[in-house]
C-alpha cells in the first residue's frame, strides 16, 4: 500500500521506546500505514505521495491532555484575564478595564486571578470591584475554577443575601454583620452559572477559539472533565454539531457526573462512540485543594492543626454510587487532592472490586497533589491510574510556595509524587486541567523532567528525586493516557495500524537543553491524517 503522504525526521519518537531515531511515518487516509527507517521509506512511495522533510524536528505522536475542562477553557480564553493581577486593586481594576471595552456584555467575566499570589493572600470581597464596577454585575472565577469573587450587582442580580442557604461543601463568606463578602467557596459557585448561558452564535466562537488552540499545541485528544463543583460547563450534543460538520479537529473524550444516574450515563455511552467524541466514564470530586484548606488529609494543616478538610459526600454515599457505576462497566474517575482523599478513593475502588469482582476498570484518581507514601503501592495492586497535572507543582519560588506552608516540610515531600508512583508500578497519565492552568503541554513536560518553578528554583529541582526522564514524561502525555482512555490500540504511538494523529516540534527535546523544553513551539499537527495546524 503507497503513502499519501510521508512525515520524515532525523529524529522519530514513535512512543514504544524512550528515544528518537531518525525514520519516517507513512499516512494514508486517517490511519499510519508504516513507521520505520528511512531504508525503507522507498516502499511507501508512488508518484502521488508527498514528502515532507521535517530534519531534526520531533515527530511525535498527537499529545493526549488526560485532564482539562474543554468548554470553561474555551470561555477563559474568550473573556477577561485576570492571571497576572498583583494584588486585589489591581486585579479589579483589570476587570474594569475588560469591561469598559466590553459595554454591550451583560455580564463581566473574569478568570485566572488567585489571591495566594497577593500580599497577605488575603480573600477578596465585593467593595474593591464596587470600587470600580458599581453598577454592571461581574463574576470573576479563581484560577482553580473553585471559588468565584463577586460585586454587589451581581449578588443582588442572582439573589445572593444573608439568607441564601449554602449547599453542601460550599460556603457563602460572610462578613461581621452576616451579609455576604463576595466570595463564594466550592459547590457555592452553582449560584452563578446564570451568566454562563451564551447563544448558538457566541458558543460556536468559543468553541472555534479552543479548537484552534489545542491544534496550536499538538493537542491530538483530550478527556474532557466536565463536571466542576456546582456547575456543568460543556455539552456532548453542542460538540456532536462541531463533529458532524466536519470540524472537530481534536478527539473529546467525555465524562458525565457521578451522581447516582445510572440511566443518564448509560445513555451517553450508547449514543458517544465515535472515534472524534466518546463517552469515557464517571466522575466526582471527594474533596476541594489544600490551598483553601478544603483538601482532605490524613493529617491535620500545618498552619491549621485544627483543621483537616473533608469531602463532600460521606463514604457510603461515595461507596454506592461506585460499586453501581462498576457493576454497569463505566470507570470512574476521583477528584483527590490531599492524601486523605487519596486513601479514600483507593479504598473505595478497591471495595467495588471486591463486591463486583476484578476487571480491567481503569478507574483513576485525579490530581495527588499530596499522597501518603503507604500508597503508592496500591495504584499498581489496584489497576487505577493515577492522573497528575505536572504544571501544578508550580509557584513563583519554592520558599513561597504555599503548600510548605499547608503541609509543613516532611508532607511537602510527597506533593506531585510523579518519580515514586511510577518507581512503585502505578500507570500514570498526563494533563493540564486547563483552564486552572496553561494548556501548553511543554509546562507539563518541563515540570516532570526538570522538577523547578517558574523562577528557576529550586536548584536541582523541588523534590528531585520525584523527576522522571524525557521519554518517560512524553509517554506520559501520548501512550499512556490514550491507555487512560482505552485507547491504546488507536492512538497513543506511532505503529502501522494506528490514526495519524501526530505533532511536529520545532526542535528535537531529546538534543536540548532541558530549560528548551520552555520555549518548544509545534510547526505541525495532523489528526486523522489531515494537517489541522501548521506554523
């Protein structure tokens, strides 16, 4: 069989081993018919097939974000940019600024701002957005999507006042006379979801937007986490409508929420199962992030000796709803950030396994951010994967990083235990949790490989022992998490058989220095042996 087009390089990262090597893939249609060295390119050429000599560049297979929020990114991206805002002043008055060269939006809506980074990393309250939005009601979601700061006019449009019940794991603040500050905590942030609602025209922009940024970062397929706490973002029907134009250039694995509704989920899987946009599964959150302390741990904060954290739900709610999901087949994927939460979700796959009998689940715990090293052990006994977002290690220095503050320095060890779960067998897979942060699949790698912060430090890397190899990170990324979303015969490497998904960098990773994995750019993307970007 003769190639339609052939991608060439000195250096090939096929994914089946840790190294490049100079050689070729052949694409005909949507599938690599051959993968091998340039001796025997010859046999997939005809006078049609067109040649593309990449040199030193690295090809690679497609990377697979294991772990982002598609729709919610798409609206960051699209509404008002809060990231780089210094202190709470500051960061309002950027909102005021989005908002005056925004006059006809209803709504102002902002995101990426995070008060850790401020002096005294105090919480925000309506009066500085009154300060300078009284009138327009404006809605500003954390850089984790977990809290959302509010003016007075949009308290007062949605109904927000003293009397406003608070729905379990979340919290309303309050201020000294009982009225609320602004800031809503967790499940609190359902409440705002009424300025979420766009038309078809706007939704399709979005949409567009997004598609054109995973193509620009050699983003081949992502699994779409859907639910947040307190609001759904994102909607398999709307992406069906991008799919059957023709225009769905990245592969959406979806999740639907874990919440009891069996039928629900098992309608999704019988009507998604095409290979652009899949049902993948079920998920749910057990608890919140250290950094606002709603973390579960095992042990009490450091800077909290009173305060462990908590879930949302108990364990036997959390233990029936998946041992049902398990029994129907689905896997199930666990929100756990601290390492009380962690243990949970490895005791309750493991009672479902023990009730239903062994499968191959895959079921996953999201994000570790923090694991007790008694259970590394347990991802591999168990089969769960074990789903880390590397760029979330990061923080402007080390000796600010507020998880020292939060853990204390023994705890602090095991943050992002990326190097230690895959010495002890567990499967990991990579992904951003973009929008909360870059989509860049390079911050990600950088992290892994190099374990430094955004500055540099520490010298040697944060918990250096926990870094992994260059090969290993972009397997990672590719192989495994197309593993994650049983995917592994398609897509994930590059072998004859498989969808030419693939990305081309505009250097090779593996002949660099590793602060170049910073700078790394992708000149290529095919998807489905069709080339969706280039630079």
């Amino acid at each position: 069989m003769k190639a339609q087009k052939i991608i060439k390089s000195e250096a090939v990262f096929t994914g089946t081993s840790l190294l490049p090597a100079p050689g070729f893939v052949a694409i005909r249609g949507d599938k690599i018919i051959g993968a091998g060295p340039a001796s025997e390119l010859e046999s997939y050429l005809d006078a049609s097939t067109a040649v593309i000599d990449m040199g030193n560049r690295l090809v690679m297979a497609g990377f697979h974000d294991f772990h982002l929020h598609f729709f919610l990114g798409a609206m960051f991206e699209s509404f008002c940019q809060l990231t780089y805002g210094g202190t709470e002043d500051e960061t309002a008055k950027m909102a005021a600024s989005y908002a005056s060269n925004h006059p006809d939006d209803e709504w102002v809506l902002g995101f990426g701002w995070h008060h850790v980074r401020w002096p005294g990393q105090k919480l925000p309250s309506r009066h500085s957005l009154d300060r300078y939005l009284p009138h327009r009601p404006a809605i500003m979601l954390n850089e984790e999507a977990h809290s959302a700061w509010l003016n007075t006019a949009a308290l007062q449009k949605l109904g927000i006042d003293r009397h406003t019940p608070e729905p379990p794991f979340g919290r309303i603040e309050k201020d000294e006379n009982g009225d609320p500050t602004g800031f809503l905590y967790e499940t609190a942030v359902k409440y705002v979801t009424r300025a979420f609602q766009f038309d078809e025209a706007m939704k399709n922009k979005l949409m567009e937007n997004m598609l054109k940024k995973t193509a620009s970062f050699g983003i081949t397929s992502v699994s779409d986490m859907l639910p947040l706490p307190g609001y759904t973002l994102g909607d398999p029907a709307f992406y069906r409508s991008f799919e059957e134009q023709g225009k769905l250039s990245t592969r959406i694995h979806f999740l639907d929420v874990l919440d009891g509704n069996i039928e629900r989920s098992l309608s999704y899987r019988e009507s998604y199962r095409s290979d652009s946009l899949q049902f993948s599964g079920v998920k749910q959150f057990l608890d919140g992030v250290p950094l606002t302390y709603t973390g579960f741990l095992l042990e009490p904060y450091a800077d909290r000796p009173f305060e462990k954290g908590g879930t949302i739900y108990d364990f036997e709610q959390y233990e029936q709803w998946i041992k049902d999901a398990d029994r129907e087949g689905f896997r199930v994927r666990l929100h756990a950030c601290g390492d009380g939460a962690v243990r949970m979700g490895l005791d309750l796959f493991e009672h479902a396994r023990d009730a239903n009998g062994a499968r191959d689940s895959r079921h996953t715990i999201e994000h570790i951010e923090v694991c007790h090293p008694d259970d590394f052990q347990r991802f591999q006994e168990l089969g769960v994967i074990a789903s880390i977002q590397p760029e979330h290690l990061t923080a402007g220095s080390m000796d600010s990083h507020a998880y020292v503050d939060r853990l204390g320095s023994d705890r602090s060890r095991y943050t992002w235990p990326i190097g230690s779960l895959q010495k002890h067998g567990a499967r990991l897979a990579f992904g951003t949790d973009f929008p909360i942060v870059d989509l860049n699949p390079m911050l990600g790698v950088y992290r892994a490989v190099t374990r430094k912060h955004e500055d540099g430090t520490p010298q040697g890397g944060w918990n250096p022992s926990e870094k992994i190899s260059l090969g290993e990170a972009l397997i990672h990324y590719t192989k495994s998490s197309a593993y994650g979303n049983f995917r592994e015969n398609e897509l994930g490497t590059i072998e004859a058989g498989k969808k030419a998904d693939l990305v081309v960098l505009d250097r090779n990773l593996f002949e660099a220095d590793p602060d170049e994995i910073l700078e790394a750019k992708t000149v290529m993307t095919v998807m489905d042996g069709a080339i969706v970007y280039e630079s």
